[in-house]
C-alpha cells in the first residue's frame, strides 16, 4: 500500500502533466499544430519522443517479465527494440521529414494516398488498419498501468484503469502533440534516471549476475545459452533461432512502421537531426533494455532462492521489476520516486497511442473522406471526441489482462509489421510498386495476421513469429499485382522521392508552404 510520501509525488506527478497539456493547448490554432506540434520539435524532445514511443509497459514490466521467464535466449530482444529507433529514422524519417514539409503531409496515411494515388481507398484502409492495430497495442498498455496501480494502491482492477485512462485522457485531448512531445521528455528523463539508479541495486541485491547465472542453470541449463534448441521442447523455450530471426523483423521493422512512431518523423524541426539521432536513440535505450532484462534475471534467481515470491496472477512474471526494486531498496523516499519512474514508463507510450487513434479518425478518416469541406475546428472537435472514445473501448478490453504482457504487445507489434512494413517500404524505395499493390499488400497482411495470430494463440504452435507468414504474404502481393497493373505517374514518383535511395540526389522540384495539402485534391486518372 502507498504511503502518504508515494500518494503525494503521485499526485504531482499528475498535476505536472495536466499542467503541461493546459500549457501546450495555447500553442495549438490550427490542425497541424494539433497533430505534428507545428513541425516544431527539437533534437531532443524528437529523440526522446521515438524512444518513448517504441518504449512502453514492455520496457519495465514486460521486459523483465520476458527475462524471468526466458532466461537469456530472451536478451536479443535488447537489440532489436533500440534497433527499431535507428531503423525508423533512417529509412522512413530522412525521406518521410522531406516530403512530408514540401507536400504538407500531417499523417502517414497521407503519404500513402499521395505516393500511390489513392486519396479514398488506400488511406481509408490504411486509417483503418492504423487505428486497429493502435487500439491492440493500448489494451496492453492499459493492462501495464493498472498493474502498477493495483501494486501501489491496493485498488481493484477496474478504478486503476480508470484513473489511468482520465489521466492521459485529459492532456492528450487538450494538448495534442505539443502535450504529448513534452510529456514524453519529462517521463523518458524520468525512466532513464529510474533504471540507472535502482536496476543495479537489484541485480547486486541478488549476488550478481554470475551468481545470478548459476541459479538460472540450475533451473534449465538453456536459461544461460545464447538461444534455445530445436524442437520447442517447453512453453517458455520458444526462442529457437529460426524463431529469433522472425523475432529481430518483428521488434525491428514492426515497431519501426508502427504509425504512433513512424508519424513523429513529420514533426522533427530540422533535417540535420537524423545525422545523430539514430545512434542517440539506440543507445539510450539499449542500456535501458539491458539492465531491465538483467532484473527480470535478477528477480527469478531470488524466486529460485526463496527469497521473494511472486503474486498469485496470471501474469505474475510481469510483476518481477516490481517486486526486485520492493526487496532492494526498501527506502520510503525511493518508493516514492520508484513509483513516478514505472508510471512514466506505461504512460509515455499510451498517450502517443490514443492522439494516433483520434488523429487518424478525425483527419484520414473523417476530413479527407467523409467530409473534406470540415473546418480546422470541426477536426480538432472529432479529433478529440475519437480520443475519448477509443480510450474508453481499449479501457473495456483491458479489464480481463492477458497472462503475459509482451505477448499482447508483440500480437499488436506483428499486425503493425505485416500491415505497413511492404507499402511504406515499397512505396520509398521501389518506383514499379503500384496503388492496386499496396491495397492488395495491406490487406492480405492485415487478414493473414488475423488469421496465422488466431492460429498460433488457440490452434498450435507455429516455428517462427506468425507475423513472418503475414509479412512473406503481403510482399508476394505487392510484387504481384504492382507487376500486372499500370505504373503510378513519373511526376509523383519524382515528387514523392522514390527510388532506391535514403536522401535524394536532388531537391523536389515542387514545394509547398507548411500545412498545405498539396495531395487532397490532386487530379489523377488512376485515383481509386
């Protein structure tokens, strides 16, 4: 149960991001403010934003859940997540940044209907795919955050979502990405600080991770090699090496395509950013993947040992971060701070989620399809009511937790991965792919997931990650139907970068002033 101390830095904690979202909503006049922070956002508050939004209940508790469970075939996990920062800004932002301040795209999905002239139908399904897999992924963030909760208070499940979800809500829906950018910087400084100080207290607290190395043999001699053997031979000895290698795409590209971080590289102030950025973020959040694994090591050599145990949940091993800080550092004043620092980390990611959600409703969905005559205020309004919405639904979904944390948040990573990773790198990169392949792409990835995620959950164990299947379907559909439809227009390839390069040769010969939507009412005979 919290203390006075806890309850008080908590509600502070609250207040300052409250207090943030009222500051950043006088910064917002109009759409793009809204959604892209008027393409204003600096080195640092970019970096940490991509960090942070790829980071999430995963870092903490999913993470260290994964490692009391898997032992150390899991750690590879601690290089393809910090590698999904590097990867999306060096082959989706450098170009992505460009375009979208000549084109005056706000949303990926404005890309898309710009890239393959498809204003109606490839945005629309795009939109659609976005908000589904968003909305996936929230239900385990909302299931992290009331995990923390329920530890600290001692409350039921359902008013720890809630108190979870009126929170975010409330700046998310006031603030937009100015809101959430800065918050973002506060909680990711947090979090950073929090690892460093308290995961080696663990570790140490648990006599070292040689020591640490030698309980983990005792319970499987595998938990301490680099993967585990072919065929799976237990539930938790899933990290084969085939099954390592569908995991690296997954972490690294899926993530990396994920529209609640792919979209942050249309609001860098700077193209100069991407030069260091790419390294700033993998290395940032390598160490802190590192040592939150080694905790979750840390947790199960004390559980081994007898020296704590576990809760009686279903998802208990997510609690293993938890519990390692409770043995290690008993201190009041750093329960208190260790307290902020788990928040911070289930919150950073949650509020870039829910602004996806309303902004792909209210700007793809309701302006550029149903209604392209609605005023900034009019989307703003529609923005923020999907907002709520789709908080409330994902909160609804999140009352029944999974058993284990990182595999909703990889179900949700897999649809993202075999969904958005063949159009947008296709439509960069490759000048035969076509609008009729991209849909046929997004679609056959987005119903193979469904179907090989229903399969390898409820029907039977699959050798690799389901979402290598969906991603191997979706890129034979977009080679396929590109090659036997008709190329898309050498003006908007020339205008939109593609080509097998990361920065052009040479400068778009067409610009636009910031905001302006140069794509919404292009004439082109192959819109669809």
């Amino acid at each position: 149960m919290a203390d006075i101390l806890t309850l008080a830095l908590i509600v502070l904690y609250f207040v300052v991001l409250v207090g943030i979202g009222s500051w950043a909503s006088k910064k917002i006049h109009n759409t793009e403010d809204y959604i892209l922070a008027g393409r204003s956002l600096g080195f640092w508050v970019f970096t940490i934003l991509i960090v942070c939004s790829i980071c999430s209940g995963m870092t903490l508790l999913g993470v260290s859940g994964f490692g009391y469970t898997s032992g150390w075939p899991g750690i590879w996990e601690q290089i393809f997540v910090p590698l999904a920062a590097a990867f999306c800004i060096i082959f989706f932002g450098v170009k992505l940044n460009a375009i979208g301040k000549e084109r005056g795209y706000l949303t990926v999905q404005d890309y898309l209907a710009d890239r393959f002239e498809s204003p109606r139908a490839l945005r629309a399904l795009s939109a659609v795919s976005g908000i589904i897999v968003s909305l996936i992924y929230l239900v385990g963030q909302y299931a992290a955050i009331s995990i923390v909760l329920v530890w600290l208070f001692a409350i039921p499940h359902w008013q720890a979502l809630l108190i979870a979800g009126v929170i975010i809500t409330a700046y998310t829906v006031v603030g937009g990405l100015y809101a959430v950018s800065w918050t973002t910087l506060f909680q990711g400084g947090i979090l950073i600080f929090g690892v460093l100080l308290m995961a080696p207290f663990v570790i140490a607290s648990a006599g070292g991770l040689e020591h640490i190395n030698s309980v983990l043999a005792g319970v499987d001699p595998n938990f301490v090699q680099p993967w585990y053997p072919s065929p799976v031979y237990a539930s938790y000895a899933y990290a084969t090496p085939e099954f390592l290698v569908s995991f690296g795409i997954l972490l690294m590209v899926g993530l990396a395509c994920a529209p609640h971080v792919i979209n942050n590289v249309l609001a860098a102030k700077e193209a100069r950013y991407f030069k260091w950025a790419p390294l700033v973020a993998f290395s940032i959040y390598a160490v802190v993947m590192f040592l939150v694994k080694f905790t979750g090591f840390a947790v199960r050599s004390l559980v081994e040992e007898g020296t704590i145990v576990l809760p009686e949940a279903v998802n208990a091993q997510d609690f293993a971060f938890i519990l390692g800080v409770e043995y290690a550092m008993p201190n009041v004043a750093l329960w208190a701070l260790f307290a902020v620092i788990v928040l911070a980390a289930v919150m950073s990611t949650t509020d870039r989620l829910m602004l996806t959600v309303g902004t792909m409703f209210a700007w793809d969905i309701y302006k550029n399809i149903f209604r392209p005559s609605a005023s900034d205020k009019e989307v703003l309004l529609v923005s923020k009511v999907a907002v709520v919405l789709g908080a409330g639904g994902t909160l609804l979904l999140a009352i029944n937790p999974p058993p284990m944390l990182a595999w909703l948040i990889w179900m949700g990573i897999g649809v993202m991965l075999s969904t958005f990773a063949v159009p947008l790198l296709a439509g960069l990169y490759w000048r035969g792919a076509t609008g009729e392949g991209a849909i046929a792409s997004m679609a056959t990835g987005l119903v193979a997931a469904g179907i090989f995620g229903y399969w390898s959950k409820y029907v039977g164990s699959l050798p690799v990650h389901f979402s290598l299947y969906a991603l191997v379907l979706s890129a034979i559909a977009m080679v396929v139907v590109s090659l036997l439809t008709a190329k898309n227009s050498s003006d908007v390839l020339d205008n939109t970068r593609t080509g097998w390069f990361i920065q052009s040769p040479q400068k778009s010969p067409r610009a636009s002033s910031p905001g302006e939507t140069l794509f919404v009412d292009q004439e082109s005979p192959r819109q669809q």
